[in-house]
C-alpha cells in the first residue's frame, strides 16, 4: 500500500513549488532564498528565471520549447533581405543546464525565445507549439511596450516573479514575469491569460497564451519594421534581468486587479456555468436559463420517461450542472487535500482491468500517474472526482479506526501471509474478506498478461 499527498492548485499554506524546507532549489540545491537582483550576475540570474520554471514544471510529462530565430539581414533602407528561419529545441523538464548552453550558444546569431508552458512531446518535427499543443501554463507575461505605444500597468501589490528588458533604444520595453505557485491547465490560463491584458494593457502578446518571450542573456536582433517604424537602431541590444521578486506569484492576486475597462456581457445573454455549493432544488432550479428550467419542469409522455429523463440530464450535464450538485469537479476534488496531506487514505498495490485488447493495465498505477501526479493539470480526473464523493456530506462517512497492522516492516515482511506480493488490498479484516478478495485477484493476475509491471513484481 502506497500513502500519498495531493498538491492544491492554490496552496497559500504550503511553501512554493513543492520546497517544503521553506526555499526554492537552485542548481539541485536546498534551501536557498530569494535573491537581490544586484547579488547576482548576469548568468546566474538566467539560471535562476529558468530553475523557477523547471520547479514550476515539476512532475509533468511534456517539454519546454525554446525557439531560436536567425538575427534578420537587412539591406540599406531596412528591409529584410530573407526571411529568418525559425529552429525550434525541445528539452525535457529538469534540464536547465542544457537549455541555457543553447541559449548561450545561439544567442550571437540569433533571436532566443521561451515558452512558459510545457507542451506535448508528440508534437510534429520542426513545431514550436501552438495553443492547442499546451499541456500546462506554468506563468503568464506582460508585454510593456512603450516603443509601439502599448504601455502597460502592473498588478498592484504584485512584484512580478522576474522583469526582463528586452530593449533600450529609443524607448526602454520590459517583460514582467508572473510565475504561478502551481501549474494551470490551458484552457485556465488563457482565461487568466485574457483577464491581465484587459487589467493591465500592453501589446497583443500578453494574452496569447503561444506567445513566446524573449530568454534573458541574449542579443534582441532588431526586424525591419521596427526599425523603420519604431525608430530601432540596427544594432541588437542586450537582453537583461533587471528586477523581480524571485518568488512565484499566487494566480488569485491577479484575478483580483480592478478592472481599467469593464467586461461586456455577452451579447446573447449566455449564463456562464454554475458554481457554488447549494443542493437545494429551488435555489439550483432559479439558476438555470429559462430554456432549460422548462425542459427540467416538463412532464414526460406516457412510455417516454426514460429518454426525457436522458436529455434532462444530458442538458445539465452540458450545463455543467453534475450529480455533485453546483459544486465544480475541481473544487469537490480540492475536498481532498486534508485527506492525503494527512496521509489518511492508502492506495492497494494493484486493482487490475482488462481492457477491449485483452490486455490488462493496473488502474493503481493509472491512477497515480496520470490524475494524481499530473493534478490539476492532468488530462483526466475522473477517478479523483469519484474519490472526492467521500467528501459528500449527504455520505456521513465514517473513517476507520487504523491499526498498528498497516505500518512496519512487520506489514511488509510477511505478517500477512509472506512476501510484499501478497500484501491485502483493503481495510477488510485479514481473517475473512481480506484473504478471499487477495486470493481471488491473485487468480485473475495469473492468467492474465499485464502491460507493465510494478518494480516489486
């Protein structure tokens, strides 16, 4: 058995990026506190930017994406003589040593960009990424302009994690970095991502969630257009950390920014889903668009129950209205949080199904990986949600008392019946019900061919 810990997606609590010793990690060391930009030199403060986003990234499957664009050649009126080739590298979480060696390397040829997202593996040879390739948000960037006259405001309160000055001449422009303490899914963060541009201003970028910034330590080799509409000098220009707080930034200081224009309604009068917690029948029913509270209401025909019963709930469920009341997936999953970190709930060494193929894969296994690791970025999390209904009030669970059977080497050495292997895979009594659903699934492994197994195995 397996006890675990679940990451909250607003931790306030807990310290930043999983550093439970209360610092980050620089150079896979701990603890080390946040910097003054003047103590540190021009390459460690690269190294620094870059080793908040690979702890940021921590523990999910995908790749960072640094994009490297040949510097434009441009004739004697400030036109560009070719199109620059863009040549994009793919390097995996953790390797921040590699990343910066290639930013280094390209940087005197070259325009170096960064994605502060982690993206598919999958993607096709040659691609940078486009939003739909995103697998996690792990910050957002405001692009301050003041050369094309797109100034931006910075969230009061909010130093932003790191500022990058991308250029001087003729006006200074700056990339403010806010990196979140936990990652966000996509489709989170372009809504966040939308949410800063419309508070703060700035040019286009800050809300396209594929945009890609420039990596501090490099040259800003300037295009065509913006020397001869921006009044750029030919000459690249240095590409410099200039400030920052050296701390991830809760996403929640940002959403609560006031707004400098306020939002439109929709023009359709489109209700946006459903949240809060209420199960009263007519609190929930006074919520719903009028459409859909007549479809609720309307009684079915003689021998048609069932289908009316069908698109009732197929419309609530699209309504985002689920069996868990109006409380959302991600926040009846946060539910569990007090569970895990009190390392309350353990998980049996296997529960094994057989799929279409005849294969068989360890739904334990499937579990961990890719809901409870990737949470809340994962790409399912169905079983989490069906796990939070512990949680339901109207459940009146009733926790088991533990016993010292659970813990030790006793446990996994053969007090209940030999090696780890045959650990039991319940809270049922070892005396009954425990052996006889041990022995039944270890008849039903036996016969069939696993798709991987575990290292105890």
């Amino acid at each position: 058995m397996t006890s675990i810990t679940l990451a909250s997606t607003d931790p306030a609590p807990i310290p930043p990026n999983g550093a439970l010793n209360g610092g980050h990690t620089l150079n896979g060391k701990a603890p080390w506190h946040p910097p003054k930009v003047t103590e540190l030199s021009s390459e460690e403060r690269a190294r620094a930017f870059l080793q908040l986003y690979h702890d940021a990234a921590r523990g999910l499957r995908g790749v960072f994406v640094l994009t490297v664009i040949d510097a434009p050649v441009l004739d004697e009126n400030g036109n560009e003589v070719r199109k620059p080739k863009a040549r994009p590298q793919r390097f995996r979480v953790g390797d921040v040593n590699g990343m910066l060696e290639e930013a280094s390397a390209r940087s005197g040829q070259a325009n170096v960009y960064f994605a502060p997202a982690i993206l598919r593996r999958d993607m096709p040879p040659g691609a940078r990424g486009e939003a739909k390739d995103i697998i996690a948000m792990l910050g957002l960037v405001i692009d301050d302009d003041p050369d094309a006259g797109k100034r931006a405001l910075r969230p009061p309160g909010n130093e932003p994690t790191i500022e990058i000055c991308t250029s001087r001449e003729p006006a200074t422009n700056l990339q403010p970095h806010y990196i979140f303490t936990r990652p966000l899914p996509p489709d989170k963060g372009a809504e966040l991502a939308e949410l800063l541009h419309r508070k703060c201003g700035g040019d286009s970028g800050t809300k396209d969630t594929d945009h890609v910034w420039r990596f501090p330590r490099t040259l800003n080799f300037p295009s065509g257009v913006k020397v001869r509409e921006r009044g750029r000098p030919r000459e690249p220009q240095r590409v410099e950390i200039v400030g920052g707080s050296y701390e991830p930034v809760d996403r929640r200081a940002l959403e609560s920014m006031p707004d400098r224009e306020p939002q439109k309604p929709k023009a359709n009068g489109a209700h946006g889903p459903i949240t809060g917690g209420s199960t009263d029948r007519n609190e929930i029913i006074a919520r719903l668009p009028g459409w859909l509270t007549d479809l609720v209401e309307t009684e079915a025909e003689q021998g048609d129950r069932s289908s009316h019963s069908h698109r009732v709930t197929q419309a609530l469920f699209e309504h985002e209205l689920t069996d868990g009341g109006t409380t959302s997936k991600e926040d009846r999953i946060k539910r569990l949080l007090p569970i895990f970190e009190q390392n309350r709930l353990f998980l049996p060494p296997s529960r094994h199904r057989t799929l279409y193929d005849k294969s068989t894969v360890n739904l334990i296994d499937t579990f961990v990986e890719t809901e409870y690791m990737a949470f809340p970025v994962s790409e399912h999390d169905d079983m989490l949600d069906a796990l939070a209904r512990l949680e339901d009030p109207a459940l009146h669970l009733r926790w088991p008392e533990a016993s010292g059977g659970l813990y030790g080497t006793g446990y996994t050495n053969g007090l209940y019946g030999g090696s780890s292997n045959d650990r039991p895979t319940s809270y049922l009594s070892h005396n009954n019900a425990g052996d006889r659903m041990r022995a039944r699934h270890t008849s039903l492994r036996n016969g069939r061919k696993l798709t991987h197994e575990r290292p105890n195995r």
